[in-house]
C-alpha cells in the first residue's frame, strides 16, 4: 500500500480533506523537496499546490499530485480550492500550523471546520522503506569517513570552532546535502554541556572532546557521537568512558521488537546508575532518525509504544560533570526482525589524539 493510502485510513469517515503543510510531512507523502507548497488529501484527491519557483520542480517530481498553481497567497490558494469542492470539514496538522495560520484559515473559510489531528504522517515516517534505509546508511557511511578524517586536524591549540568548519566542509564537498544540525564540538569543560555547540574555545592537553555530527543523502540524515581524548586521559576519564560504553553495549544487547523506548532507556541508565553517575546523564538514551534529524520513536523514561522493525533509532547514553567534561557516544541503528544493527562504523575505544 502506498503512502498516501495508508494515510487515508487514518482520515475520519466525515472528513472532507486532510491539509498538510509541514515540510519533512510533505516530501514524504510526495517527493517533492521545495521549501513552500501544502498538500490537500481527500478520499479521490491528491492537491500539491506551490507557488511559481517550484511549478516545473513539482510537476517533474511528484507526477501523481495534481498540481495547483498557486498564484497569490496561499489561504486565497487554499480557499479557492476548498470553495469550488464544496468541502467543509478539514484536518489539519494542530502541532505545526501556527496561530496566525489557523486564524487565517478560519477568516477565509468561516463555514469550514478545521479539525486538529496530530502525528499521522510522523507515524507513517516510524518504519522506513528499504530505500529510505538505503538512504540513511549513505548518510551513516559519508559521516564515518568524516569521522576519520577529521581525527587529523584534533590537536592542542585549535578551536572549536576550526574542526567543526573543517569537518562540515570535508562532508559537503564529498556530497553531504546539508548539515542535518549545526555540528556538536565540545572540548574540555564544555564537554559537560550535552549540545555544546563549536565555541571559540582551544583544544587542551587533557581535554575530552565531543563530536556529534551527521550526513544528508536524499533528504535522510544521519547523527553520530564520539567522544576523543586530547592528551592522555586521567584514570577518571578512562572510568567515565568504559562506562559510558558499557550502557551503550548493554543497550544495543537489548534493542529489538517488541520492547519499548522506556525500557531500552532504563538497560543503559541502570548501567550508569550503578556506576554511581546516575544523576549525569540527565537526557533520554536516543531518538528516531529520518528525513528528519529528530522523530519518533524515542528512547527515552515513560516511552511505552513497542518497538518495531525497520525503524531507525539513535543509542547515545552520556556522562556530563559540570565544570568538568562529558562523554557521548551515539550509534544509528536499524531495529531488525529479531534484533538490531548498528550501522555506524567508527570505533568506539577511547582514541588518544
Ligand atoms: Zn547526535
Ligand atoms: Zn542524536
């Protein structure tokens, strides 16, 4: 069954149309990649409605629209679609349509009820098709290489700032499409900061360093973490990373259909715990990845939804000591038929640099 089925047995039976705006939602249900357009899905209908910039790029990738050529605003747009349907009760996405949006909406088409729905296309997105998960493991495979590359340019007296410019260039020159998030460098106590963006801060002898970074390939990101030593470690640096390793192992031991995000979550922070750092690692254990960089499903306390093949997660447990550093280390893996696959390539023993 295609996409667009599959979201229509989601619509209510007295629904007219579902509106969808929200651009990851978008590109999904249709292919096209343009910044601006919404769909309209009724029962026989499939409305891809763009301004002029993108009527060409419409048409050429997303062939089974109907194309609608939008000509003023798109309410007008909209409105005009509506009217000449004769529809009066549309769903439409509740967690990205703006206030302004929806009063918009609600001034040009008074006698429409719009009904607030949430996570019908994000549910669709979950369970990747093999050529999505072809996508993702370029994604996965391009940040490896970058991972190694950049390993030659980490030494005392650089920034921050200089790997992840270094890094981010290196990966779009070999066709990264993008950056799926500005790149994660946190050396020494900033280490301590979860998403410490890349500062002016020089790298130390005896700095921890993070870097967590990721790959665009036909809209699919990848997101990884690792974390390297500048300088030898203390024996409380080597602690704190075996430690983070071992709830990173322990989870990915337990990962597969069937469980739930809050259990996979609590392997890696019982690990943690034990070790007597349980009040360190403050973030979920991990998050979905797709055409965006953070979707369901999560890993995370109180996530009950099971698990299921195909979907696409990230395992990245953490240590941060305020004032004094962190470590990460994220992997993306596949959820497989009775188990997982880790697709990420880089090792994971503590580098000394
Ligand atoms: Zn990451
Ligand atoms: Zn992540």
């Amino acid at each position: 069954m295609n996409r667009v089925e599959r979201l229509r047995e989601q619509m209510a039976g007295d629904e007219d149309a579902f509106l969808i705006m929200q651009p990851e939602n978008r590109r999904y249900l249709t292919g096209f990649t343009g910044s601006a357009g919404f769909l309209l899905v009724s029962r026989e209908q499939c409305l891809l409605a763009t301004d002029f910039r993108y009527w060409e790029q419409a048409r050429r990738q997303s062939p089974d629209w109907e194309l609608v050529p939008q000509q003023g605003s798109w309410v007008t747009c909209l409105r005009e679609i509506v009217a000449a349907r004769g529809w009066n009760r549309i769903a439409l996405e509740a967690d990205f349509i703006t206030v302004h949006q929806q009063q918009a909406l609600t001034a040009a088409l008074p006698q429409v009820e719009w009904v607030p729905v949430t996570g019908r296309v994000e549910k669709l997105r979950v369970v990747k098709a093999p050529e999505e998960l072809a996508a993702i493991s370029r994604a996965v495979a391009l940040a490896d290489v970058g991972f190694q590359y950049i390993l030659d340019a980490i030494r005392p007296g650089v920034t921050e700032r200089e790997v992840a410019l270094e890094l981010e260039f290196f990966l779009r020159r070999l066709g990264s499409e993008g950056i799926p998030f500005e790149f994660i460098v946190a050396s020494g106590h900033r280490a301590a900061l979860p998403h410490g963006q890349a500062s002016e801060k020089v790298l130390a002898q005896g700095d921890f360093l993070i870097l967590d970074f990721g790959c665009i390939k036909g809209g699919y990101c990848s997101d990884m973490t690792r974390t390297v030593m500048v300088g030898q470690p203390t024996p409380e640096q080597r602690e704190i990373y075996a430690v983070v390793r071992a709830a990173q192992e322990a989870a990915l031991a337990v990962l597969a259909p069937g469980k739930s995000g809050g259990e996979v979550d609590q392997v890696a922070r019982e690990v943690i715990k034990q070790a007597g750092y349980g009040e360190y690692f403050g973030h979920g254990l991990g998050h979905g990845v797709g055409l965006a960089v953070h979707e369901d499903p999560r890993l995370a306390p109180g996530e009950n939804d099971l698990l299921a093949p195909g979907q696409v997660v990230t395992v990245e447990p953490g240590i941060y000591l305020p004032g004094r550093g962190g470590v990460r280390i994220e992997d993306l893996v596949i959820i497989t038929k009775d188990g997982c696959r880790v697709l990420t390539g880089a090792p994971k023993e503590l580098l000394v640099l």
